[in-house]
C-alpha cells in the first residue's frame, strides 16, 4: 500500500513538473496581421472567429498541398486551386480523382476574407464549413474526414503543427477546416497595376484607360468594388450547363428566380482563369465580349442589365480590345508566386 | 475495507432489485417495433426498372402513369406521446441510436425496433421526415455509424454539396415511354432556426395518431405505419405533373427539384407543418 502511495506521489510529482515544462516553453503563435487593402470590403464575420495565426498558417498551407485528402492520394486542394493561375486549374470543370468531372469551373480564392458567399452558387457562408465538400464529393477526393485524419495522424510535422497551432497534437475535424480557411484568409491580392495606378504609382496605357472608362459604363455595375463583384447572383445568359444536378443558386435558395444564377465572379487575376464562366463555357476573355455583343440567352429571369437591352451588350472591336487591356492590368503577379 | 463490504452489500443488493424486476410481468420498459409499409395507394410498392412488368405502377391525379426502382428515406426524431399527454423522446439527439435510412430494397429496413422504451400506454406517434437542421451536417465524429450507414455506395443518401443528409430518394420512371424521374430532397438551411440565413428547410415533423393504443409493459408492440407514396405527385398539398428538361419548371429531374420545385414533393410526402401534420403517413394497425 505504501509503495502503491509512494508510486502515485512521484507520478503526481512528475506530471506538475510536466506542466511547468511546457507552460516554461509555451508556443509563441502570434496571430497574423491581415494587411487590408485601401477600399476593400468588411471582412467576412466569421474571421474574427479564427483569427490566421502564424502556424495555423502554415499548416493550412501543408494540409491544402497535402494529397492525403483524397481517397486514392493523388489529389489535394492545391491540384486544381493550382496558385501560378491563381488558384485555378485551367480546366472547364474541375477533375478529381480517376479523372472524373466535376460540375463546375475550379474558383480562384483569392479575397476570400472578404466574400460573403462561396462557391458558383454561394452555398457556404463561411469559410471552415467549406472544405468538407471536396474531401466527401465523389467527383473530387471521394474520402471522408476521419479517412484523412487516419492517413496523417501519425506524421511527426503535423504533430508539431497541431501542437504549435492548437497547444496540442489532437488532429480533429475542426481544427483541419479552421487552419485551411485560415491559409485561405491570408491569399489577398491587391497589388496589381490597377491598384498601383489608383495608388499612383504608375499610370495606365491609353488602351488601359480607355478600356477602364468603358468599363465604368458597361460593366461596373456588377463589377463593382474593388473585389470586382457585388457578390451578388445572376442569370446573364451565359450557355446552360445541361447537368441535371446544375439549378444554380436555386438549388440553394428554392427560389426560382435564382433558377441558373451564379455569382458575379471577381476579375482579380482574370487573366490567368481561364475557361471562363461556372462550367468553362470560354476559352478566352474575347469569346465572352463577343457573346455579349452578340446576344444572350433569353430566360424569365435574365437580369435586367440584358433584358432591357434586346440581350445585348454591344461592344465594338475596339471597344473589347480596351477592355481586355483594362482587365489585364487587374493581374497581380506577385500574388502568382510562392 | 468496512467500508468496501458496504459497498459489496450494497451492489448485492441492487443486483437484486435489478433482477427482480425484470422477472416481473411489467418490466420498466421493453422494445416498440415500428414496421413501415410503402405502398401506391394500399398496395405494396414492388420496385423494379423501366422495362419491369413485375413493379408496381401507379397514376397519378394528373394522369401520369409511373413506378420506382428505388426508393429511401429517412425517418429520425422519434417521440411517443402516452395517453396523458408526456412525449417521451428516443434518441432524439443522437442519429446513431435514434434515425434510420428506410430502404425499400431492404427488407429489413423496413422494421426499425425501438429498444427500452419506458412502459407506458401510448396514444400518439411523431417523427421526423428527413434530419433536422442542427443534426444534419454530416458530422463523422459525432454519428459515426449513421454517417457510414447513409454514406453507404447502395444507398447514397448524402448531398455533399450542401453537406447535408438526403431525406428522400426516388429513382424510377414515368409515362408510356418510360422517362426518367429523380426525386432528392433534403435541406440547404445555413445558419440557426429558426432565423436560417439562406436555403431551404425539407425537414418535417410528423404526427400520427395509433388506431388503438400501444402498451409497453409486459409486451412489446408493432405500430404499423403506411407512407403511401401515391401521395409524391398527388398530395394533401400539391397535385404535381412531371416534365422533363432543364427550365425552370421541369421537375422530374433533380436540376430544378433541388430547388423551388423540391418543395412541393417535400410538402406532398411530410406534409406542410401547419394543416397537413401527415403527409404521405398513416397508422395502419398497432399490434400489442
């Protein structure tokens, strides 16, 4: 019996010393000063829920890159959020694993912070919610959460992450969603020539400014901001994807006037996203002003901006080389690189 | 040590209590057998694929002739209500132990045994068509079990897009040529109830009276429910025509009946929450 109290003193011993250890060595993770941009929208609510930290960061970053997260390990976030094209795949649809279509165009996700809805259809309102989706659609990872927590749970760098990030080497479910989104917070781009311009540094071409001036005119209404979308969702006409799963935002709402709405997407980084539209319907950024010009689709529902206008947006050739000139100066190349 | 013989005493004690009552003839609680019968009308659906001349055909109010090869739902959120009014809830918080994927493929999903229900004469039954909002987030950790049930490749009652359970599934055909038709339902909500920031809530609360009382005691009851699914395009609610294609009123497809659309089956098969508390559900026959 005494040898039996002898034996608990010393562990009970032994652990208080434990604590004092790591309260002595207690992680220095200091939370990351998101730089907003002049002008930018109010950050999403839910950031100041999960604040990005420096090692939340950086094991959001390990864990996008990481193919684990697919059923046959040949997929991460980062196949088709692929950053040189900021953050998309220049395929139609996506393609997840044994090669099978997604239904939609892979979304850059830049800005993200500062978006109220994600996705083609908004379905997410924030953003920790979101990377389930892939890790359980059967057109892009086909896993299942604890499947990827049982393939890296015994990885020494993702003990050390977790323990840096979260005070202890506990690998869960929410704590994989919070440092993704956390590593997506921080992909702000704002330093391309526009914005240099409007910090006047430098100074537009005169096809740039002739193209921004139209711009104003045509496109800016939806365009709007500096995220280059008013967030908000719209029938534009755009040809439909015949999918029988595809219903747009109404398949989120139930509202039928949002029958084959999709979210006005940024023009940040447009340059380097293509295929164009919510399934790759254009190849280039000249196809999309001519079917403007040309005439869209009609529907009950096609936003006012076309049907007002005969389902038009007439531009001329000139007019769409300016434009093209004005989008391309929306490119942050610095944001393209690692 | 004295004081270890009490608690020896004491567990002898109760071991025997224990033991006394079950040798009792009313035990404090026993199972509750609900056995669910899906049918056209009052007959039994058979399923089968478009050419089956063995599948039970239906035609609906609007004339449309159609039959199924699959069809599953989800029943969760199980109360009985005792003949003095207490509801007394099963498993209501945890889909592991208190929801079940009804798969007419299954035989033996038809029978969803209810264990341990405390003894009690009951009057009522109410459930859940479809997951409730809060419980419905494909949570691995949390249900493991129905997660994987659901999730199953032969059953494939996810949508995970919306991260979210499906609630009903109906494959099957329609009209003389045999179109297809592919009813999904489930929710889209986001945030909490019942303030939901966007989407669509297919959830349902059900509430059926038994034809004669169910007494759980000294037997262990079968409530016989019918979930008549003639009711999808001819209900209490809404007299629904098929179309297929891909505008905005084409609903035999899941292009627009995951949408405004899907309402209308949802209302049809759960019933509107305000003066349709059935749906598609009936009682049939409590054995006791």
């Amino acid at each position: 019996m005494k040898k039996i109290l002898g034996f608990v003193i010393a562990i009970l011993f032994l652990t208080s010393c434990n604590s004092e250890d790591s309260e002595m060595l207690a992680i220095d993770n200091p939370e990351i000063d998101l730089k907003i941009p002049a002008d930018f929208p109010e950050l999403n609510a839910f950031v100041s829920q999960n604040k990005p930290t420096q090692y939340g960061v950086e094991l959001g970053e390990k864990l996008f890159s990481d193919k684990r997260f697919s059923a046959d390990n040949t997929i991460s976030c980062s196949s088709c959020h692929i950053q040189e094209n900021a953050f998309t795949d220049q395929k139609t649809q996506a393609v997840g694993i044994e090669g099978r279509i997604g239904l939609r165009n892979t979304p850059s996700i830049q800005n993200l912070a500062f978006m109220k809805f994600y996705n083609w259809d908004g379905s997410k309102l924030q953003l920790e919610t979101q990377p389930l989706v892939p890790i359980i659609t059967h057109e892009e990872m086909d896993s299942s959460i604890l499947e990827v927590i049982g393939k890296i749970k015994d990885d020494a760098s993702y003990k050390d992450l977790f323990r840096k990030t979260f005070g202890d080497e506990n690998i869960t479910p929410d704590r994989i969603y919070k440092s993704i989104a956390q590593f997506e917070y921080t992909l702000i781009s704002a330093n391309s020539k526009y914005d240099k311009v409007k910090r006047k540094e430098t100074s537009f071409s005169e096809s740039e400014l002739k193209g921004y001036q139209i711009f104003q005119q045509k496109c800016a209404s939806c365009h709007a901001g500096e995220l280059f979308t008013d967030q908000s969702f719209r029938n534009i006409g755009f040809p439909l994807n015949t999918d029988t799963n595809e219903a747009g935002r109404a398949r989120v709402t139930g509202v039928s006037s949002d029958f084959m709405s999709f979210r006005v997407p940024t023009l940040r980084n447009i340059e380097y996203t293509a295929p164009y539209g919510s399934f790759g319907q254009f190849s280039t950024l000249k196809s999309v002003l001519d079917y403007f010009d040309d005439g869209v689709l009609d529907a009950d529902n096609l936003d006012p901006i076309f049907k007002g206008n005969g389902k038009k947006m007439p531009l001329t050739e000139e007019e769409k080389i300016n434009l093209i000139a004005f989008m391309k100066t929306l490119s942050d190349t610095e944001f393209l690189k690692k | 040590m004295q004081n270890l013989k009490k608690y020896f005493l004491l567990s002898l004690v109760s071991l025997g209590f224990v033991s006394c009552s079950s040798d009792d003839n009313n035990p404090a609680a026993n199972n509750v057998t609900l056995e669910f019968n899906n049918t056209f009308k009052n007959t039994t659906i058979v399923l089968g694929n478009a050419a089956s001349t063995s599948a039970t055909a239906n035609t609906s109010a609007a004339g449309q002739a159609h039959h199924f090869s699959e069809l599953k739902y989800v029943i969760s959120n199980i109360r009985l209500v005792k003949d003095n009014g207490d509801e007394v809830p099963y498993s209501v918080n945890d889909l592991d132990k208190g929801a079940t994927v009804i798969d007419q493929a299954k035989t033996a999903s038809l029978s969803y045994v209810l264990s341990n229900v405390p003894s009690a004469t009951y009057k009522q039954i109410k459930f859940g068509l479809g997951i409730k909002a809060e419980q419905n987030t494909l949570d691995q950790v949390r249900f493991p079990n129905f997660y994987a049930a659901a999730g199953a490749n032969d059953t494939a009652m996810m949508w995970e897009w919306g991260s979210g359970y499906r609630f009903t599934k109906i494959e099957g055909f329609y009209d003389a040529d045999n179109k297809a038709m592919s009813i999904h339902t489930g929710s889209t909500v986001e945030g909490t109830a019942p303030n939901y920031t966007q989407g669509v809530n297919a959830y349902r609360d059900v509430t059926l009276n038994l034809t004669t009382n169910a007494v759980v005691g000294s037997t262990a009851p079968k409530i016989k429910i019918k979930a008549d699914f003639d009711k999808l395009l001819s209900g209490k609610t809404n007299t629904i025509t098929l179309s297929t294609g891909t505008g905005m009123n084409d609903n035999a497809t899941p292009n627009v009946h995951t949408a405004a659309q899907m309402v209308k089956f949802v209302d049809n098969l759960g019933g509107n929450g305000s003066s349709d508390i059935t749906g598609m559900f009936s009682v049939t026959a409590v054995e006791n």
